[in-house]
C-alpha cells in the first residue's frame, strides 16, 4: 500500500481503541516527525550559519580560545543537521518522496561521515567543558593550556580520531539504505548481525558517544562546581574582612558569566543526548544476546527527537547568555533589511 502524508494518522485513528499504550505514543511521535523535522532542518540550518559568521567575528567578547570551540561546535552541529537530519531522519519518514535516493549506493560512506560528524559534535563540547575546567580550576595549567593554538590542536586531534573511529562503520554496514532506523538506516548483513565481534565494536561505540562523553562531561561540571564554591567563599571572606562589607566582584561577575555559558551548553547537551543514549546501549546489550527487556520503540523515536533538537539550541544559549552575541545577532539580521531600503531610496 502506498503511504501518504497522512497514513500513520489513518492508521492510529482506525486501530486507536485496539493498540497498546507505547505503540499509540509510538505512531504519534511519527506523525509529528512529519512536522517537527522539515522545520527544524528549515530552522537548524540558518542559525548555525549565523553562529558560524557571529562567532567568527570576533565580537562577542569571549576570548579567541572559547570562540574556536564555539564555532567548531556550531560546524559540527551543522554537519549533523545535513548528515543526519536532512539526508536521513526527513527521507526516511518520507520514504516515498525520496524512494529513488535508496537506490543510491553510498550508505556505508554516508554512516561513517554521519556518526564522525556526531562524534566530533559531541567530543567538541567534552573538549570545551575540558578547557572551561582548567580555566576556572587550574590556575597555573591555564595559560599554557587555554590557547587558541591549543584549541585547534586539541580540534584538530578530536576531529582526526571521530574519522579514524568511524571508519569501522563503512565495513559494518551495507552501502544500501534500509529506509527505516531498525538497528540502522543501512542494511546489514546476517553475517555482521550474528558476529559477536561485529556487535561487540557497535556497543562500544555507544559507549565511547555519547557514554563516555556523558560521565566526564557530569564529572568535569562537579570538580567546576566544587571549586567554584570554595573558592567564592574564600574570595568573599577575604574581601569583607579588608573592606568591612562585601562590594560588588568584577572578577566573580566575569567569571560567574562564564560559568553560565558552560553549565547552560553542558546541561543541554546531557537533557537532550540522555535518553537516546540509553536506549542505544540498551539495544546494542540485547543484539550481544543480553536477556534484558526490548524498550518500547517510541523510546527511540523520542530519543532522535531531542538529540536533533540539540543541534539547535546553541545559538538560543549565547543569545541568551551572552549580551554581546545578542547585539551581533541583532545587527547581522538587521543588515539585509537595511540593504534593500538604501538599494529602494535609491
């Protein structure tokens, strides 16, 4: 049967009174994937431009260091958006309109771009939450380490190393498109299903992203908040005891803007990635043959939801953290409406 627009609404609409909870929730999430993905590709795309063109100005008033990982997230962020979002996640849930793209050979190649793509984008913020760490609680670590040279060093190795990772991709799927998300969006074969070393390499990759990345991001955050709280307490005493009142801080204020900027971009990204991560380990453990229970398929549909949400909302944390970026953001918008008044008064 032929598949419209509306075939999922149909379909829950008919059977609504005899299907199970999770399977209602599940063609639900479906049908506002119909919706939700063409708008956030029209809406993801654009913003990281701008954050690309903002930030690389450099007149945000961050330092350059923070603005070279601020971009490369944004870059990598934008590479998932096309990667993943338009040329995956949109085809799939509209199958028929792109039917003829699955006879396109390329899905090994395009999984592994993808998943580097994913994997620099997640890495980047670890490397990010790293640097904001030695910064804030490393003192003497922090002018030799907290350099732009070694932002693009430390860029340029976690970008070599998410190729070199996903490279396993090209061998462990097909080059033809599955059209759907059941393990992958690419077929693979009985072979590499059944293997243990295949599924083996395809659980620890959801391990290394986001797991891994998920606990140092949650520890680096605690050593930053610990610090921070002894370290306020002692500046505090300090400066009370020399002036008899407690005056206002331009350092605290300065750096308290900064610790803003790096809870906000961290607790973002461990909201939005937390429950597709578990899903995909839980997942990856039962292809290994673990007797654990199968997670309600909707788990995943959600899971996408929010870990392509993520994509996007940098751009919404520095507008609404950060005044100058505000003010940056406002004159690039404003710039091309200026544009054609001059070029209509002419």
């Amino acid at each position: 049967m032929r598949r419209s627009f509306s075939w999922e609404f149909d379909y829950l609409s008919t059977y609504y009174a005899w299907m199970k909870l999770d399977h209602r929730i599940h063609y639900g999430l479906l049908i506002i994937q119909k919706i939700y993905y063409p708008i956030l590709a029209v809406v993801g795309v654009p913003v990281n431009l701008l954050t690309i063109v903002i930030l690389s100005r450099g007149k945000c008033g961050l330092s350059r260091c923070v603005t070279r990982y601020l971009v490369a997230m944004a870059v990598a962020d934008l590479l998932v958006i096309v990667l993943d979002l338009i040329l995956r996640h949109i085809p799939i849930r509209y199958r028929e309109a792109f039917f003829p793209l699955y006879y396109i050979r390329v899905c090994n190649i395009h999984a592994t771009l993808l998943y580097a793509a994913t994997d620099c984008s997640v890495w980047f913020t670890v490397a990010f939450t790293f640097d904001r760490f030695v910064a804030i609680c490393c003192q003497k670590l922090k002018t030799r380490y907290c350099k732009e040279k070694t932002a693009d060093v430390v860029l340029g190795a976690v970008t070599v190393l998410s190729c070199l990772k996903d490279i396993t991709w090209y061998f462990l799927v097909s080059n033809q498109y599955s059209r759907f998300n059941s393990p992958w969006f690419c077929r693979v074969n009985t072979d590499v299903m059944s293997s243990p070393v295949w599924g083996t390499i395809a659980f620890f990759h959801s391990i290394i992203t986001p797991g891994i990345a998920f606990v140092l991001i949650l520890l680096l955050n605690v050593f930053t908040v610990r610090h921070i709280i002894v370290a306020s307490r002692a500046r505090r005493r300090l400066r009370t005891h020399s002036s008899g009142e407690s005056p206002r801080d331009p350092e605290m204020d300065s750096r308290r803007k900064s610790i803003i900027l790096l809870f906000v971009i961290s607790g973002n990204f461990i909201l939005l990635w937390s429950e597709l991560m578990v899903h995909s380990i839980w997942k990856r453990m039962w292809w290994l043959g673990s007797n654990s229970a199968i997670l309600p398929a909707f788990l995943m549909e959600m899971g996408f939801i929010l870990q392509l949400l993520s994509c996007c909302t940098n751009t919404c944390i520095y507008a609404v953290t950060q005044t100058k970026f505000r003010a940056q953001l406002k004159n690039v918008v404003k710039y091309p409406i200026t544009l054609i008044l001059k070029l209509i008064k002419q």
